[in-house]
C-alpha cells in the first residue's frame, strides 16, 4: 500500500527511528518529497543511533543512504537545493 505522510512516500517500512531524521528534512523545507527504498541487513554491525549520509545527486533531487548499525536504506529525495541539503546532512552528522 502507497501513500503520503508529511511528504513521506510509505511505500516501504523506514529503519527504527530513521522516519525523524527524514521528517526533519521535511520540517527543514530542504526536500519536497522522500521515497525510501527497501532495508537490507548485513549479519554484522553494531547497534547504534540512525544516520543519514548523503551519495549523489540524481535528476531531480539526490540519493541518500540511512543506516542504523547492519541495516541500511537507500532514500531518494526531490529537492531543488542539494548543496543546502550535502551541508546540513554533513554538519548534523559529523564524526
């Protein structure tokens, strides 16, 4: 089942605590719209907080990954600002 909530496609399920990062691009007016991808684990990895790291543009927006320890979500936004989006994923997220 589709639909939009917040500007959030659900059309997958969003790793644990990862749909607040995305709304908080959302809230942030940095991207219009978000569709996550599906989840995938690896059998190792530590558990830890949600992280968004950003990959590379795309036509209409960028891609993203969202990774909370072994599990990872790709994530493709529709923004018309990428370089404000890359600098506040960089500076939320720093090491």
């Amino acid at each position: 089942m589709k639909y939009r909530k917040k500007g959030i496609k659900k059309e997958h399920h969003i790793i644990e605590e990862g749909e607040q990062l995305l709304n908080e691009l959302v809230k942030n007016r940095l991207v219009k719209s978000v569709i996550p991808g599906r989840i995938k684990t690896t059998p190792k990895g530590k558990p830890g907080n949600p992280r968004l790291t950003y990959q590379y543009d795309t036509k209409s927006g960028a891609k993203l990954l969202l990774k909370k320890g072994s599990t990872v979500q790709e994530v493709f936004v529709i923004t018309d600002d990428r370089e404000s989006l890359r600098k506040f994923i960089e500076e939320r997220f720093k090491s």
